[in-house]
C-alpha cells in the first residue's frame, strides 16, 4: 500500500462543473467527468491498478518536489528539481460557465524553467470506475480515447516547426509521451472531454491565453471578498476551494469533489460526498456572505428554495426535504459498491451513490431555514411561492419534530432522539417567524410558537444530564457530542449561561485532544458501524468559534492557531485528522473549510 500518496498530498483544480485532484508528483489519480457525481476517468486514488491516471514527471530518476497555487487563484503548479534543471507542470481547468455540458478542458503545461528537462507521462483512463473498455486512436495531430458514451482528446502543444511530441510507446489502450525542454520553453497538453471533432495541434499562444484568462477569472473572484480581518490568507484558500466545489449551473455545493477515502485506514466508513447536502450547503450561506460573496450566496438560497417548493421527500417518511440531493437537484442517489476496487490503501469497500439520503434527519430543517433567514437579512427575500412551500415545510415538522432520527452524524445503529436534531427543530420555528414578522407574512403563529417553546422546555429537560452536568448527545444517555457546539451560535443558549459553560467545560474533558476535537465516542455510543475514527476538523473549528463566544478567546486562538497546521502544504482539509496528524477522509471537505471561515470571522471580531 505504499504506492498510495497521502490524502493530503494532493491539489485541487476544476472548472465549476467537475474538478481533480493532482497529487505533489503532478499525477491525475481522481478525475470525473462531466460532473462531480459522474463515473471517474481516473481513479488511482481508490485503486493504484485499475482505477487509472494522468501522470507527468521527470524522466530523471531522481528529483524532488514543490507543490504551489500560483497567487490568488485555483492554478495549481508542481515544480520539480533535478541536478540537471528545473521544470514545472502548471494545471488548471478554464472555467466552463453556469450552462451545463459535457465538454471539459484539463490543461497540463509543461515549462523548464532552469537548465533542461525531459518530461515522460502517461495517460490511463479507465472509464465508468474502469468498469468500461476503452479503445484508443494515435494521428500525427494527437489521440482520442473512445469509450462506449464517452470521447476524450488529447491535444498536444506545440509550434509547427516542432518535433512531434506524442511518441506512443504503447498503443493499444494507454498512450506514454516524452518531451524535452530547454530553459524558457514550454509546451504541454489539452485534456477535452467530448471534444466535438479531431484531435489537433494547439498553438502555444493559444495556451497562454486559456492561462491568462483562468488566472484572470479567479483574480477577480477572489476580489469580491469584503474581508480584511486576521488569517486572509487562509479564508480565501478556503473561499477559492469551496467555490472549486460548487455546480456553477444551480449553485449547488457538494460536501466533497471525492468518494470513498477512509475515515480510518483498512475500516468500512468510507462514504461518497460528491453530494450536495442540505446541512452543509446551508452553511455556506453563512460563509460566502460573510466574506462578501453574495452572488454564490444567491445561487444556492434560489437551489435551496427550489428543493423546499418541489417536497422532494414527501412520502418517504424523511418529509418535504431529503438531506442530500445531486447537483441537479435529483435525488437518486443509489448507494452501490465498486468490488472490483480494493479502496485507498485497502479501505474497502468502496461506494458510490450515498444509502443515508433517506435518512430522518430533523436537524435540516434548522439549517435550512437558519441559512434562509440569514440570506433574508441581507435582502434575499422569500417569493411568495417560496414562503407557501416553507409553511407547508413548517406545518409538516409542527406534527412530526418529536421523533427520533438518524441524528447529524448520519449514524446507522437505529434512530435516537437526539439533543441537536431537536435544537434545530426549535431554530426552523424560531426564524420561521422572525421571517414572517420582518415581512408580514400569514403564518401559523399559534402553532409555531407553541411548538418552538415546547422543544426548548423539552430540550432543558430531557436534553440535560444534571449528573453530567451538560447537554448530551440524545436523550436517556449521558454520551457527549460536539454538535452541540452550536447551541449558542444558533442562539439556542447564551455563551454566558452556566449550563453552557459546564457543557463546554465537560466537552473540554471528554471530546478534545490537544485542541483536535471528536464527534463523539462511538464506544459509549455505538453508531452501527465498525472500527473507529480520527478527529473530525470541522469539530475543531466549531470549538474555536464556541471558545470565542464564551469569551476564552485566547485559548480559541490558540486552538485555531494550532488547527491551521494541520492543513495540507497547500491549505487544504479532509475531513479528520488521525493521531499522527495524517488527514481522513473525503478530501477536500467543504463543511471543514465552511467552519474554518465562520470561526475566524467570530474570533476575529471577539479580538
């Protein structure tokens, strides 16, 4: 298993529609196309044999490695360094718009910039999870891979006085090149899905161009951003990575470009995030407008409201919302196992599609209506059709919120009645009626009301452990949880009060280590699934902002301080972080780089 890089040694490109991860050796080893959520074209990271790959390097045997994002933008660039000189592969995908389609572009440049350099690569897709064959098709103006419904061409750089530059060394289903550079040179490849023709030459003018435009367009996204406060740096890596993740033609977030990565190495919690969960994309409300990013923030508010009018869940026993949709705002979401691949590192199995998406989880409805009225603060308002779907929404949860669920954490050892689950119960009635009040609107205030207070009596009384001293993670037990980290940020429970003080403080003892914090104890509190799990870094940073708001603000810096080395060379975040420090998990995460902005921004305006 020592062929597998480490999850965090990995960049990310994309063009807003799909995206891939590029590995400190500049080797493609995830890439999907056309979306997301479409079978992968490479997949080495879940099976170095067949899962595929894009590999560019050295033909030096020996070399080492540098791994940057050119400034401000989603421009990735491995440099490499040999005794003989230095050169460097610059990837990037040009940013396809908010019209969705199947043509993609990843461009692969390929400069010496010191002395002379021989680059040697290969190019192994294996198309639908190497479940489909492939043939492949060599002229003197490129090659293109046919698959049963998929065309991909490989469109070499070059000038017309120029050696040719694809030499396949092998023909028959993978294509090997080589080219040599001198100092000052560059040439490469264009990587194009559905391509619409031939293969054919690429000026390199031309591909300085499609390099000029793509820095040009993150520049002046990145530019939007209002904010100005301590660890910018490293809310706009984040800012960039999140808009990476987002489905330009809906708006929609997935929790992560990748699936199946371990959240323990060899174990069974390997799970596919290249979804959109109503959970996490409501969190990035909160994020994108507090950094000034309102047109992303729109964007998903008109997906959200869309999934909320159509009651996708009606009839299935989750309600008018399920708690995850694709891209497109489908939600089939078969979950399936991919036996034919051993997982990263030998984690398998491996899964696509997603089982949890029928699951009752009653916190969505929380956050759907938290991101909803936040975005109603800064003027996105409810339509009327919206604001009938909410109350229809309102009215279902009034009859059905005190029941037990599958809870946040997407548990799968039987419903409980969580503590969280109803807390967010209490924020959907809660900003239901700020909303109405602010506009006017008829509302079923009665019931709304009653239903708000008697969740919140419920909550302080079941939700309670006076033995404990601190809220629990579901009522009849005495299992912490760090969910509930959000209790004063939603405004559930003052910072200040001491049943929120003895909870942090019980926290502090049972869930945090060094400053990493875990979700739960799955020993004390048994979630259907074997083996354990690392910290999980989206914790981390709802503690920084918890610390925050309780007034510790120089034990939350430090805890933030602490955090932000855990990121990748590149800033990057899986999902959680192992005891020797190694990321987790789906990679990167969008809740974690969520998290880590709203928690900067709180910390920073306490200091």
């Amino acid at each position: 298993m020592d062929d597998y890089p480490l999850i965090e040694d990995h960049g990310l490109i994309g063009d807003l529609q799909t995206a891939a991860l590029v590995t400190t050796d500049a080797t493609i080893d995830w890439f999907c196309c056309p979306r997301f959520d479409s079978p992968s074209i490479f997949g080495a990271l879940l099976d170095r044999q067949k899962g595929g790959h894009f590999t560019v390097r050295p033909a030096a045997g020996t070399y080492t490695t540098k791994q940057l994002y050119h400034p401000d933008t989603a421009v990735l660039v491995t440099r490499f360094m040999t005794e003989t000189g230095a050169g460097e592969v610059v990837d990037f995908m040009p940013v396809t718009g908010t019209t969705a389609t199947d043509r993609h572009r990843l461009v692969r440049m390929l400069r010496c910039v010191r002395g002379s350099m021989t680059f040697e690569g290969e190019i192994a897709p294996r198309f639908d999870y190497g479940r489909k064959p492939h043939e492949l098709h060599i002229s003197e103006h490129g090659a293109l891979f046919t698959s049963e419904d998929m065309h991909l061409a490989v469109h070499p750089v070059r000038e017309p006085h120029d050696e040719r530059l694809l030499n396949a060394l092998s023909g028959d289903k993978d294509l090997r090149f080589s080219l040599t550079l001198r100092a000052g040179q560059q040439r490469g490849l264009v990587m194009e899905s559905s391509p619409g023709g031939p293969p054919h030459e690429v000026r390199v003018e031309e591909f300085e161009q499609l390099f000029d435009e793509t820095v040009r367009f993150w520049r002046s996204w990145l530019r939007q951003s209002t904010y100005s406060g301590r660890w910018r740096e490293a809310l706009e890596r984040s800012a960039v990575t999140l808009k990476l993740m987002t489905y330009a033609p809906t708006g929609a977030l997935v929790a992560a470009p990748t699936a199946g990565l371990p959240e323990q190495l060899g174990g069974e919690r390997n799970w596919d995030y290249r979804f959109t969960w109503i959970r996490d994309a409501s969190f990035s409300v909160y994020a994108l407008l507090g950094m000034g990013f309102k047109e992303e923030a729109a964007a998903f508010i008109g997906w959200l409201h869309d999934r909320v009018k159509e009651e996708a869940g009606a009839g299935n026993g989750t309600g008018p919302l399920n708690i995850m949709y694709r891209v497109d705002g489908t939600a089939d979401l078969v979950e399936e196992t991919l036996e034919h691949w051993e997982g990263y590192c030998g984690s398998a199995p491996v899964r696509i599609g997603n089982g949890a998406a029928r699951q009752l989880q009653l916190d969505i409805y929380g956050e759907a209506l938290d991101s909803i009225y936040f975005a109603h603060q800064h003027g996105m308002h409810l339509d009327h059709g919206g604001w009938k779907a909410l109350h229809t929404l309102l009215d279902w949860l009034v009859d059905h919120w005190d029941q037990p669920g599958e809870g946040l954490w997407e548990t799968r050892g039987g419903r409980k009645d969580f503590t969280y689950g109803r807390v967010m119960s209490w924020v959907a009635f809660d900003r239901a009626l700020r909303i109405a009040d602010d506009d006017g609107r008829p509302a079923a205030r009665g019931r709304w009301v009653d239903a708000r207070d008697e969740i919140y009596e419920q909550v302080i009384g079941k939700g309670w452990d006076p033995n404990k001293q601190a809220f629990v993670q579901h009522y009849g037990d005495d299992v912490l949880d760090s969910s509930l980290l959000r209790m004063p940020t939603v405004g559930f429970i003052t910072p200040d009060d001491p049943m929120w003080k003895s909870t942090l403080d019980a926290m502090d003892q049972e869930l945090v280590s060094d400053s990493l914090v875990y979700r739960y104890n799955p020993e004390a509190s048994p979630d259907g699934l074997r083996g354990s799990e690392g910290t999980f870094s989206l914790c981390t940073f709802m503690y920084v902002d918890a610390l925050a708001r309780a007034g510790r603000t120089d034990m939350a810096r430090l805890v933030l301080e602490k955090m932000l080395t855990y990121a990748n060379h590149l800033g990057l975040y899986s999902e959680e972080i192992d005891l020797t420090g190694r990321q987790l998990g789906n990679f990167p995460q969008a809740f974690t780089h969520l998290a880590l902005i709203d928690a900067a921004i709180t910390l920073d305006g306490m200091l």
